[in-house]
C-alpha cells in the first residue's frame, strides 16, 4: 500500500515545515481543530506580536488570545500555549529551546512532549517530524486515520489516538524520517484526494484491490470513479490539490 500511495503522491514528499521544535509544537497547538489558513494566520501574528516565546509566555493573556484570534478557541488556545511555555521553562531551568529532544530516543523525546498540558501522541509526532529535527514520529491525522481504518490497518473502531501506536508499530523499525513522513504524507493526500469522507472513489484507487471497504463498496455497486481532480461531495471541502504544492495542508 505504502509502495503504491508513494508512486501516486510522489515520494519522497519534500517537507513542508521547518520550523525549531519549539515553534512547531506552538503551531501544532494552534493548529487543533483548525483549518490549516487560520492557524497559519493565527501563528504568523504571534510571531509577529511578540518578540520571543517568552514574551509571549509573560505577556497578558488577552493579548496573547487577541493575537490567535483568527483560529478556533483562541480563549482556550492562549493560556493554554503559555502554560505549555511556563512548563517547558520550568523542567528546562528557564530554557525554552527544545532542540535537545533531537537527543533523546525518539519514544523518550515523545514522553518528554506529552507530559505537557494538551500535547498527545499526534502533537508530540508532529514537533518531532515536521520541526527540523526530523525525527521519525509517525503522526495521524484525521484523513490518514480514516484511510487506514478503510484499509483494515486499524479496527474501524480505534480512535486517533490510539491509532497512533498501532500504525507505528506496522512501520519497517530501518525507515527513517523521511520514509515515516512519506507514509504519514501518501495517506493523509490519499484521504484528501481519493478516499473522501463521504463519497471515496473506490473506483480510481491504487489500492482497491487489497481494500477491504472497497471491495465491499465495490460489491454493491458503490464506489464510481470521479474523473481526477474532482472531489463533488467531500463535505470537508478539501479537494485534490493541483499540484503537490498542496501538501503544504495540515489538518486535525
Ligand atoms: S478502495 Fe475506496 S475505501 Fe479503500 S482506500 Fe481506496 S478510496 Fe478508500
């Protein structure tokens, strides 16, 4: 599956982040239940508000929820982020870098991140990977947990994140980041593109064969192909992108 999803998307899929870890666990917790435009925007203005993480940790709250405002929850979203910088400072001696976790064994540099408030396993992958220290955490997102749960790689009932552990544990213990990111990446475009959330298009899918909702869809006259490039009932309004400048998208 990952062999095929990588030919069609295009691997290896260039990163479309690089962000310090500190920066990108801040996106990230920005980025909850967020389309990814207003997170970016809500990111952007924080960096530009403030002079450093810090100021942004010390400043009044209001002002801090006043610059995330174009994102979902900024009222929850700004006391979050600073306590999430005042407990960084606190375990780090006052230092806010978390470049050491690039140190660190990547399931102790995943403990470290999720001990802090509203960091789980999807947040603390993401800091790993996507930041520059491309580490290989395998994220999931909503698209990639829906793809695999179609393809039976978790139980259809398994949460996100839960889900995390699982699909992890199905990767090759040799690949390194950039093949983590792939997969991550090759799913999360596939549900993106192919295997919308209400209408998937079995019928064009490179991996129809070894689905096993697809061959059911298929068994009952489901499933009719989209022409490339049209997603008509994808009620999530995420399309096929154009091109692979579209990876830059990032969801929950
Ligand atoms: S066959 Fe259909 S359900 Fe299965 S992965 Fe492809 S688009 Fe999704």
């Amino acid at each position: 599956m990952h062999e095929r999803l990588c030919a069609v998307y295009g691997c290896p899929i260039p990163y479309f982040a690089d962000l310090d870890p500190l920066s990108e666990l801040i996106s990230s917790l920005l980025s909850h239940r967020t389309k990814n435009r207003d997170s970016a925007r809500a990111f952007r203005e924080l960096r530009a508000r403030f002079a450093d993480w810090p100021a942004v940790r010390d400043a009044p709250t209001d002002e801090v929820e006043s610059a995330i405002r174009a994102c979902t929850w900024p009222e929850q979203k700004a006391p979050r982020i600073q306590e999430v910088l005042r407990r960084i400072g606190e375990r780090r001696g006052g230092d806010l870098s978390l470049d050491f976790l690039g140190e660190l064994p990547v399931p102790e540099a995943r403990a470290w991140l999720e001990a802090l408030p509203g960091v789980g396993p999807k947040t603390s992958a993401a800091v790993l990977i996507f930041s520059r220290l491309r580490r290989a955490a395998l994220p999931v997102d909503s698209h990639h947990h829906r793809v695999a749960a179609r393809l039976g790689l978790i139980p259809a009932n398994v949460a996100v994140g839960p889900a995390h552990a699982l699909l992890e544990a199905q990767l090759p213990p040799d690949w390194d980041a950039q093949q983590v990111y792939d997969n991550h990446e090759a799913l999360m475009l596939h549900g993106q593109r192919c295997c919308f959330h209400f209408d998937p298009a079995c019928g064009r899918c490179p991996v129809l064969d070894l689905c096993p909702t697809g061959q059911a869809r298929a068994a009952v006259g489901a499933g009719t192909p989209h022409a490339e490039g049209e997603a008509p009932r994808d009620r999530e309004g995420i399309g096929p992108a154009p091109n692979l400048a579209g990876i830059k998208e990032r969801h929950d």
